[in-house]
C-alpha cells in the first residue's frame, strides 16, 4: 500500500526534461540557427543529389 503511494506521487517527474543549465550563462540561440539551418541544407542538397542521380540512372536505363 506505502509504495503505490509513493509510485503514484512521483509519477509525474521526469527527470530527462528538468533544466539543469545556468541561468546566467549567455543562450546560444544564433550559433544553434546556423548549425540547424546548415544542417537542414546539408539534407536538402543530399535529397536532391540522389533525386538527379536516380532520374539519371532511369533515364540511362530507358534508352
């Protein structure tokens, strides 16, 4: 009975989420929009490389 009691009031704590960062520390919000946006780049010119590779290799294929 003491342990359901105990697993039903700490449910609701997940430790993977509390922010554990200094407040006072300067946020690295510019430098992190670079690196998803060079990121999300990086997969575009990836995707599109692959899509004229493919269409190439049906083309090639075709004739």
């Amino acid at each position: 009975m003491e342990t359901e009691h105990l697993e039903r009031q700490h449910a609701h704590i997940h430790t993977a989420t509390v922010d554990r960062s200094d407040p006072r520390a300067p946020r690295r919000t510019f430098a992190k929009g670079i690196v998803d946006s060079g990121r999300r780049l990086r997969q575009r010119v990836t995707v599109a490389a692959g899509l004229c590779i493919g269409l190439a290799a049906l083309v090639i294929a075709f004739e």
